[in-house]
C-alpha cells in the first residue's frame, strides 16, 4: 500500500542512512528512484512527524 511505502521508506531513510534534516530526508527519497518521487513533500514530513510521535525514530 502507498501508505505503507511512505513510512517504510521515510522510515529507511532516516534510520538506516541516517538522515535526520527534513530537506536531506526529501532529497535522499527523491534520488531513490522515479516511484518515490510521488510522494510529495507534506506527505514525507507527516509521516516523519507520525514514526517520531511513535519513538521510532533515533532523533
């Protein structure tokens, strides 16, 4: 599901490859490849905003 994507991906993103900056979170998705440059930049910073509320996130 998109959804789902959306917050693997962010998720991956700031993890695994330890992004933490929004603009550097959006810029790594984008350069991933075409698909994940459907999501849009709200939709990026909701989610991140979503898996930190969660404590998924290491900062």
């Amino acid at each position: 599901s998109y959804g789902l994507e959306l917050l693997a991906t962010v998720y991956w993103t700031i993890v695994k490859e330890a992004q933490s900056d929004f603009k550097d979170v959006q810029e790594y998705i984008y350069q991933w490849n075409d698909r994940k440059k459907q999501f849009t930049s709200k939709q990026i910073k909701l989610a991140q905003e979503h898996l930190n509320e969660l404590g998924w996130l290491p900062f």
